[in-house]
C-alpha cells in the first residue's frame, strides 16, 4: 500500500492526514498551539510552535497509519493563509512574531493606501484584492519597519519573507528551498494575477524589497524533497495551496459555477471562474485557485468572500462568554429556543470582510430584551455564520451572473446541522455536505498525489466525492429577504466603531 501525507497548517491547530488510494482518511494527528493577542486587533502566532506542532503531527500521523515511511508517495502542505512570517535566513529563526490574518494592525495604513484613487484601482486590477489589512503586504511593511535592523538586512538579502506555506517548506527542507504557490502568493497584494509573478510597482508601492521574497512554483509539481532526517527518508514535497483554494480542490469544484463553503475559524466561500482571472463587481475577491497539474486543470482562479469570523464566535460563546463548554454544544443550546427574539450579533470582534470591508467594525448584540437568553445569544451567533455567508453568497450570485444551484460545504463547524440547515434557508438553495469534511488536507493530497501519479486524472477525484447529506431550503422567500434585510440593519449598527 502506498500512501499520501497532507499537512494541514490551520489557524487554531496544526493536523496531519494520511489518505491512502481511494482518498479514504488513514489517521490523523492534530496538535492545538498558542494564539497571542498582545494589543487590541492584534493577533500573532509563534512560528516556531507552528513549525514544531507541524513536525510533531506529521510523524504522529505517519506513525498512526502504521505504514512504513517508505511507503509515503507524496506529501502536499496546505496552510492558514496571508499570515506573515520572516526569518533570518542563516539561522533559520523568525525575527518577529508571526502577524496572523485576522491582525489589523495595518488598518491606518490601508486607509493611506485608499487614499490615493488612482494608486488603489490599479492595486485592486493587479492584484485582484481589495485593500485591507488581512493580506500580507502590509503586515510585511510593518515587520520591515518596526524590527530594529530588519529593513536594512532584508535588503541585505539576509532575511526571507514568507506565508505560512513557504515557512513550512523552508523548514521541511532544512533551509534549502524558499518557496510559495500563486494560490498563496495571490494573497499577499504584491503578486499580480496577470502576469503570476511579483509585480515591480506593488513592491514599491509597499517599499518591499524583493530579496525577501519566496520563488513562485506551480501548486501542483515536485518543488523539493524533506531533509531525511525529519521523517526517515527523503519525501517528495508536490502539493501547495493555501487552505481555502486546497479545499476548493478537494471539493472537486473543477468545473467553472462551483462553489463551496468552509466553516472553520472564519468562513470562506469560493466558485471556480476557469482559467481566466473575473474581476468582481461585488467587492469578492479575485484569486488564483490552483495552478497545475497539467491538462484541464492547470490554471483556475475563483471568486472569493471572506468572513472573518464563523467558528471563531463559537469560540468566543466558550471561551470569552463562557455560556458553553464545547464547541458543539451551541447546536443543542440554539436549539433550546425557535427563533433569536430579533437578536442579531454581528461578529466584527476582527473587522467585516466581504462585503462590508470595514477593519473598523466592531462586535455587536443588539435586539435584546429582558428575555433574552443565552440561548438566544446562542442561535444569534450561528444565524450570525450563516447570514454573512449569505451575504457572499449573493454577491457571488451577482458576479456570476448565472445562478448557483448549490453550495458545497466542508470545516468543523459544517458538522452542524442546526448551521446547515439555516444555511439552506437563508441562501434559498440546497446545501451538500461531503462524507470527507477533511476538504483542505484531500485538497492539499490530491495536488501532492496528481503530481506524482499516485492518481491519474481530476476525473478520477471527482468521482469519489460522496456527499453525506443535503440540507434543502424551507423558508418562503418573502420570509428569506426579510430576514437578510434585518441582518443588514444590524450589521450597519456595527460598523465603524474603532475608527480613530
Ligand atoms: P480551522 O481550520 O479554521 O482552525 P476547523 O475547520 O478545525 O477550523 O473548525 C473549527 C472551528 O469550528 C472552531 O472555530 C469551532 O469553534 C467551530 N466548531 C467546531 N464544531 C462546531 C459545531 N458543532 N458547531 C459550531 N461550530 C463548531
């Protein structure tokens, strides 16, 4: 038996899952690791913990799946994406704490950047982003100016910048190889979707000097082997993507009008566009999905809407309210009551991503009464999920201009039939939850496994896709559009709190 090993670098967690031919999950290992949130919106990581739970998953996993390591044909890395790393190319240490996603420390500097028009469409039509501090230029602008030394030694080319993607592959390969994908180079607002390549002007525009920066290979393609003494031998590295276009892939969204939905920390839709980049209309995002494997699937770019927080507000009922224990309790709490009693919590603990862009946002309950509860609070929060993810979902509809006829969904929260089911309801089109929620780490394999034969064709991937079960819509549509339209209210109550 031959094996494929994917490495899942999340937000919250670092996994590993051994899938074997029929893209059946063999073991897995998962290791949680620190979040730091030093300043308000701040939000860091330690990449060393992030390198060191990796590791430790990794071997944990192969060890599970009781396969010799010889037996391991591949290994694909999908990762958290934009969060930004640099490191001392010599020694192999970060410089700085690792600035996550979410961080929003370079909002000032994102309205800056706003400032200028002109400037500001022409970053949008390269980049296919819009300007906010989620992505990694500015992150890596902060880094350079704000570390003593660093700018002066980046240029020296003594420092490597990377996404979370290039910092794992850097130390898999023991310092030999510095190197990123377009899927995740796509998210840094320095990489031009046209040309895939860095882009001379982004880079001065964020005064970044290219030094620092990985090689672009395909996502799809032996870009390197392990250091044999990670692993007992020497594994070929052949998949890279960022997590959200991995799980595009492990979807099977191959076709152009696919789209499915990841319900993790935050959640983020994507449809697949075709080989062509479509500039949205509706403030989506334009990204590369994938590039390789050779033949019909060796460029796609995709639509994209971010929310900032999904999961990430159930956390916050457990850990920060503390009204729950565990994360899936809040399906039986939501559940203790019929409806909100016109409760909205508008989760902007991290901002509004798509649509509303606003790194100024800021948490909102609103609606309450003296009977309201808990519970309330509870089915609030996942209404909360579901409404932004149908907010993104229109504004996908809007882009593509043909109708989408499902969603596909996956991520830890998707195991929530309660969400699914509002989900449904709120988009007014039926929603398909895959038997394999493991989406990103089979993306991530199925890139590693088309490039080293160890599967034929797209075709064949698609074909095992299984779904496990469809959640069709029960609200009327007068109902549907009155609803959203409240949600909105809230969300407007919402915005601009922090703004200086
Ligand atoms: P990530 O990869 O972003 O770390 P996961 O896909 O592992 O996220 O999903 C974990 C997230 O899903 C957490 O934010 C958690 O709060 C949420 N979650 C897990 N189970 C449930 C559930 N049954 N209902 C709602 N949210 C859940």
């Amino acid at each position: 038996m031959e094996y494929v090993l994917a490495l899942d670098q999340g937000t919250t967690s670092s996994r590993a899952i051994v899938f074997d031919r029929e893209a059946r999950v063999v073991s897995v290992a998962q290791r949680e690791f620190r979040q730091f949130f030093p300043q308000p919106g701040w939000v860091e990581h330690d990449a060393r913990e992030i390198w060191a739970t990796q590791h430790g998953v990794a071997l944990e996993a192969m060890e599970r799946s009781g396969a010799d390591p010889s037996a391991f044909v591949a290994v694909g890395i999908t990762n958290q994406r934009e969060t930004t790393v640099l490191w001392d190319r010599r020694t192999g240490q970060p410089v700085a704490p690792a600035i996550v996603w979410q961080d929003r420390r370079t909002a000032p500097r994102c309205d800056q950047l706003r400032g200028d028009a002109r400037a500001a469409a022409r970053i949008q039509r390269k980049t296919g982003l819009v300007i906010d501090a989620y992505f990694s230029g500015t992150k890596l602008e902060w880094l350079l100016d704000r570390v003593p030394g660093a700018r002066a030694r980046a240029e020296a080319g003594e420092l490597a910048f990377g996404t979370v993607d290039s910092w794992l592959v850097w130390k898999l390969t023991g310092g030999r190889v510095h190197a990123t994908d377009p899927s995740n180079a796509s998210r840094t607002l320095l990489f031009n979707l046209h040309t895939q390549d860095w882009d001379d002007e982004l880079l001065a525009l964020l005064r970044i000097p290219r030094a620092v920066l990985p090689d672009v290979v395909p996502s799809s393609g032996v870009l390197a082997h392990t250091e044999a003494s990670l692993f007992g031998v020497a594994l070929p590295i052949a998949g890279l993507a960022g997590d959200q276009q991995a799980a595009t892939f492990g979807q099977a969204c191959f076709a152009p009008g696919m789209a499915k939905n990841t319900y993790g920390t935050g959640c983020f839709m994507l449809m697949n566009t075709g080989t062509v980049p479509v500039a949205s209309r509706n403030k989506l995002l334009t990204t590369v999905g994938w590039q390789g494997p050779p033949g019909p699937h060796r460029t796609a770019y995709c639509l994209e809407g971010s929310v900032f927080m999904a999961g990430a507000t159930v956390q916050w009922l457990r850990d920060g309210l503390q009204v729950i224990q565990s994360a899936p309790e809040v399906e039986s709490l939501a559940a203790q009551v019929d409806d909100t009693g016109d409760v909205y919590l508008v989760p902007a603990f991290a901002g509004l991503g798509t649509p509303d862009w606003d790194g100024y946002a800021r948490g909102t309950l609103v609606g309450m009464t003296r009977g309201t509860t808990r519970a309330h609070v509870a089915r609030a929060a996942l209404e909360a999920i579901a409404l932004q993810s149908a907010d993104v979902f229109a504004a996908m509809t809007r882009d593509a201009r043909i109708p989408l006829k499902e969603l596909r969904v996956d991520g830890g929260a998707s195991r929530n039939n309660l969400l699914m089911q509002m989900q449904a309801d709120f988009l007014g089109v039926p929603v398909v939850r895959p038997q394999v929620t493991e989406t990103t780490a089979l993306g991530a394999a199925c890139l590693a496994g088309l490039a080293t034969g160890f599967w034929s064709d797209g075709a064949q991937l698609a074909a095992q896709w299984q779904a496990d079960r469809r959640f069709e819509p029960r609200l009327a549509e007068g109902e549907r559009l009155a609803k959203l339209a409240r949600w909105r209210e809230a969300v407007e109550r919402a915005k601009g709190w922090a703004r200086p």
